[in-house]
C-alpha cells in the first residue's frame, strides 16, 4: 500500500555547500528538494564580509544545474574585527540573511570565530536594532568541560548572557542537541528559535561508539544520550513555532572521515526528507512535518514559505538511497540510518 503526503517545499536552515568541487558535487542534492537554505561561511578563507558573501552567493548561482531553482540564503562569519556597518549594509542590500557565531575552535574552520564575546558587541548591537538574526554554534571550547556537556554549559555562560545583554537580538541556537537547549528555547520568547538536524534526530551516542567507532556519525555538537535524542523528537514534532529544520549536512570526503583526526560532519542532504517523514511518522506526527521544514524556519526568518509543494511516498519496497556521492576529492558517504526507510 503506498501512501503520500504533500506539503509546501522544505527549506534548510543550516547547511553547508562547501565551494568550488566539492560544491558542485553537493548542491543538486539540496537543490532538488530544498526552495533555500542558509549557507554556512565556514570556507577557507570565511566568509565574512558583505562582498565576500555576495561572491559565494554568485559562484553558488552559478554552480546550480540547469533546470533548478534554489535561493541560497547567505550568512556572515563572525569575527572580533567585524565592521556593524558592513554587516548592516549587506543586510540592507538583501547580501546576508543572518550572521553566524563560532566560538573560536569549537568546529570545522572555526579558528577565526570569536574569542572574547565583548568584542562583537558592538555588532550584536547593530543586528538587534536592524532585527537581522543571529546563528549560534552553542558549545563552550575550554577543555575543563566534558564535549556531552559543551551546550549545556554554552547556554548558561554565553547565550543567556548575551541575550540578557543585547535586548532585541533575534538568536537561533542552531543543531541542538539536548533537552537543555529545548527546554531554554521554550521558556523564552519569539526571538530566540532553535535548529534540529535530521541526524540528531536518529543517533544517539551510542550510536557512534558502540561495536566500532562509526566515523560517519560523528559531527559536532556530538550526538548526545538517547534521552536529549528523544526530547529533540518531542521538539520537533511539538508542532512549537521556534524550532525548524536546519540539516546541518555537512560533507567530507570519506579519506577525512575514516581518519586518525576525523572530521564532524555527517552528510544528509541526499535523503533527509524522507528519513523526517520516518522520524515524524514514528512519533505518530507526520501532520507536523510541515511546520518543521516548510513553515516554522520562513516564519522565524520573516519570509514568506514557499508556493510550490513536493510530495513524500511510503511504499512497501526500502528505499535504495544513493551510499555515496561523488566528489573530485574522493567519496562522500550519505548518512545511513541504520535501519530501512519506505518514504522516498
Ligand atoms: O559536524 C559539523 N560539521 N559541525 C559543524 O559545526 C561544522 C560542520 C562542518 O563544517 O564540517
Ligand atoms: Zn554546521
């Protein structure tokens, strides 16, 4: 028996689309089913300023393959020499939807993130008055504190602070992992949402430890015990306005994950619809997929949703789910769940 669902086209909130090859290898597989998506700066060199920003916009434009329409939705690199007017002249010109926080060293090229968070102040206060979003990385970085603990501690020490700080600052705290995070969202107000990646939905720690270590799995923030994994399934499906799909898809080539130092990221762009539509489905929510990836991120980001639908099938068949995509630097594995998926 199949069955469908259609809803308004999904966009993505927290993505990285890498440059140059690797890119071109990637962007279809967002492009395909995602209308936008908020691209990451973390490039080397990051992209920080406006005109750096309106450069990758145009090499992401022109790395689309005909036929497809897709808006990528740039974001600026925080870092502690970051000028408030260019950011509010990029945000004026349409350049920069939001601007991302890295603490420096929590991340993928995060060494030019910020340090000391009084020297971004004087942004922060320039995004608050302009009403232009904020995207957190949330972990702290010392090495006194544990990594399952690093969110926990961010939202206590940084991210509250800031917020208390800078009245009117619009935060999304982004790939939460924890029921801290869903639990801090929901006692505060309209300006501060929160991303859900597709595979924090389904992994929990265990799942990158236990029987061999499965460097496919491992991104950051780590995925955390079962229990945060099932609060964050309770988030998204809750049908609350403030939290949103952010994927988080994030490819390496397979020589950098299957490595002595392996990189964070897992790649979910490929099949992340239809393993939602199982997660959702699971929870006995499906009627909430919507909001999560096609209605609550536009409204927080205050854009309209998008016109256009697609529709998700579940048939009696598994899915076949491409394992790999091919990328100049070599294989990049698409995130396997670990169990069969019937939507497609
Ligand atoms: O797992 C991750 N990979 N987390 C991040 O924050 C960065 C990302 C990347 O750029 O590879
Ligand atoms: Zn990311």
């Amino acid at each position: 028996m199949t069955r469908t669902i259609t809803i308004r086209r999904p966009d993505d909130w927290h993505l990285h689309l890498r440059d140059g090859a690797m890119m071109q290898a990637v962007l279809p597989e967002t492009a395909r089913t995602f209308g936008r998506a908020i691209v990451m700066p973390n490039l080397v060199p990051p992209v920080v300023t406006g005109a750096q920003a309106a450069a990758y916009r145009d090499r992401i434009m022109a790395a689309l393959p005909d036929g497809m329409t897709f808006q990528p939705l740039m974001t600026l690199y925080l870092t502690e020499d970051t000028d408030p007017a260019d950011v509010a002249q990029a945000h004026a010109d349409g350049i920069a939807t939001s601007v991302k926080l890295y603490p420096a060293g929590a991340t993928t090229n995060s060494a030019s993130g910020v340090r000391d968070f009084d020297k971004v102040r004087p942004v922060l206060e320039k995004m608050a008055e302009i009403g232009m979003p904020l995207c957190m990385h949330g972990e702290v970085t010392t090495s006194d504190v544990d990594i399952f603990d690093r969110e926990a501690v961010f939202i206590e020490t940084v991210l509250d602070p800031i917020r208390r700080a800078t009245p009117g600052l619009r935060v999304v705290m982004e790939h939460t992992t924890t029921s801290h995070a869903a639990d801090y969202v929901r006692a505060n107000d309209q300006d501060l949402g929160a991303t859900i990646t597709t595979h924090h939905l389904i992994i929990n720690r265990n799942h990158i430890l236990v029987g061999g270590i499965k460097p496919h799995y491992y991104c950051l923030p780590v995925a955390k015990r079962e229990e945060h994994r099932q609060a964050l399934v309770a988030a998204a499906t809750s049908g609350d306005a403030r939290f949103f799909l952010g994927t988080d898809s994030a490819p390496h080539p397979d020589h950098l994950k299957e490595h002595a130092c392996g990189c964070a990221g897992c790649f979910t762009a490929t099949n992340t619809m239809p393993l939602l539509a199982h997660v959702f489905e699971e929870a006995g929510a499906l009627d909430q997929l919507e909001a999560f990836a096609s209605l609550n991120g536009p409204a927080f980001y205050r854009l309209p949703a998008n016109d256009d639908t697609i529709t998700l099938t579940k048939s009696d068949t598994a899915t076949a789910f491409p394992a790999k995509i091919d990328c100049e630097a070599g294989p990049v594995t698409v995130f396997d769940p670990g169990f069969p998926v019937y939507w497609s």
